[in-house]
C-alpha cells in the first residue's frame, strides 16, 4: 500500500512542462542599393522593418532615402528623394526562402518641389532567414519607392 501511495504522489505532484517553439515576427533590416551607368548613378539606402504574418506571408513599411544623377532624353536631373514604401511579400518555407512582394508608396524629392509622386514597390529574391532570434541576410533585385534598386539587405529578427 505504501508503495502504491508513493506511485500515485509521483503522478499528483510531478509538473510537466511544454517549450512551445515560436518563430519571431518582427525584422528590421537595411537595404542598399547602387545604379551606375557610366553616365548616371543613383545610390541608395534603406530601413525597413517587416512583421511575419506567418511563415509564408510578411507586411513590410521602409524609408529609403536616394541620391541621384542621371540624363534624361538631354535634361539633367540630380536630387535627393525619400521614399516610404509598403510591401505585402510572400515567401518559401525553410530557412532559405525564395521571396517575392508587391506594393508602393510616396516618394518625396528634397530637391524638386514639383516630384511628389506614388513610386511602385517590387521585389523578387533570396533570403537566409532562420527560425531563431538572430541575423538575416537578403538577396536580389527591388525596385523600392524611390529611383534605386536595392540588391542586398542585412537585418536582425526578433520576437
């Protein structure tokens, strides 16, 4: 009898306990971007941050801020401009996601009063981005609200 008390008080009195595993949700990231053309560049910048809505699906809001000089049809055209894109992006399972995302936003000319104007927002690329809290790393081709094209970005995800 006692051993049967000391069996049923192990199974009373013993606490399980469960590690639920979450993903993190929320990046923040830097994008940089370059054209160079011989006879125009653009240089760009930009800080983003990007919520997961779940493992496929993020929603991204950025300021990227570009300085540019390039010839168009004769006219010269130099400036700085702010862009505040917002993309909705879809990505591959895995850590090493295949990405693509669709959006737009205002890009504000510092330079030209008269340029305020609704930029496209698109993107196709790779990104390494692990379960755990930690760094990520982006790579490819977006065209962001603003006159660059961005091809890499480095970030860091947390819950």
């Amino acid at each position: 009898m006692k051993k049967l008390a000391v069996v049923l008080s192990l199974f009373l009195f013993v606490n399980c306990y469960s590690q639920e595993i979450t993903k993190p949700k929320n990046i923040a990231y830097l994008d940089l971007g370059i054209i160079y053309t011989g006879s125009s560049y653009a240089l760009g910048v930009g800080l983003n941050y990007e919520r997961m809505l779940n493992d496929n699906l993020s929603i991204r809001a950025g300021m990227n801020i570009a300085f540019y000089n390039t010839h168009v049809i004769g006219d010269k055209v130099n400036g700085t401009s702010i862009g505040f894109p917002v993309t909705l992006n879809y990505m591959t399972n895995g850590k090493n996601k295949f990405e693509i995302g669709l959006g737009g936003g205002p890009r504000i000319s510092l330079t030209d009063e008269n340029s305020n104007i609704f930029f496209p927002a698109a993107r196709i690329g790779y990104r390494y981005q692990p379960d755990e809290t930690g760094m990520m790393y982006r790579l490819g081709i977006e065209v962001p609200s603003n006159v660059y094209l961005s091809f890499g970005g480095i970030g860091y995800q947390f819950k």
